[in-house]
C-alpha cells in the first residue's frame, strides 16, 4: 500500500532489543510547509491512513502497519500544529517484534 504523506519511515532491525526500530523523518516539501498548512497536511495524512485502514479486512498486515503509523501520527497532531516539533530531527520509535511484520509489510508495499 503506497500513502504518500509528510512522513518518511524506515525500519531497523535491532538485534540488541526485541522488536524493531522505526526511524521517521519529515519530508522536504513538509518542513517548508507554512505552520498552518503543516496542521493541514498533517490532518489529511491521517485522515488518509483512517479511511484506508477502514477499508481493509481486519489481520491485513497492511491495515496493522497503518495502524501503528496511525497511532503515533494521531499523538503527534497537536504538536504538529502548535510548532513544537524539530522537523530536521530523526525520531525514533521502538516496537514490539509482533508488530514490526506489520510495519515492514506496511513501509515495503
């Protein structure tokens, strides 16, 4: 499943934990975004990850993967529209290993 978005997601594996890594990063064309329509991006994006989630079947890897992506998209939002967040940093997200199939399945497509 291909969403184009504000967000660029990759996944390490880190063998001295037991799940995975998620690193994001904001894309160029997003950190050059106005703060308003940052907020505005960043509410379609996540409106786009609800409607494609609600349009697979429940255990889709694809739809677990949003999911994740959903959820700390959703706890990013207010931030995302107040400025209080550092678009030029690297935030990194760890998740369980049960989870990180989802994701992976998710990011590749």
């Amino acid at each position: 499943m291909d969403i184009n978005g504000p967000l660029k997601i990759g996944v390490i594996d880190s063998p001295d934990t037991p799940g995975w890594e998620l690193q994001i990063k904001f894309t160029d064309d997003f950190k050059s975004a106005s703060l308003e329509n940052q907020g505005k991006i960043f509410q379609a994006y996540i409106q786009e990850l609800v409607d494609n989630i609600n349009n697979l079947p429940e255990g889709d890897r694809n739809r677990d993967g949003m999911a994740i992506v959903y959820q700390f998209c959703s706890q990013m939002l207010p931030y995302i529209k107040d400025g209080q967040i550092a678009l030029e940093e690297t935030m990194t997200v760890e998740i369980g290993q049960s989870q990180a199939i989802s994701i992976t399945d998710f990011l590749n497509g």
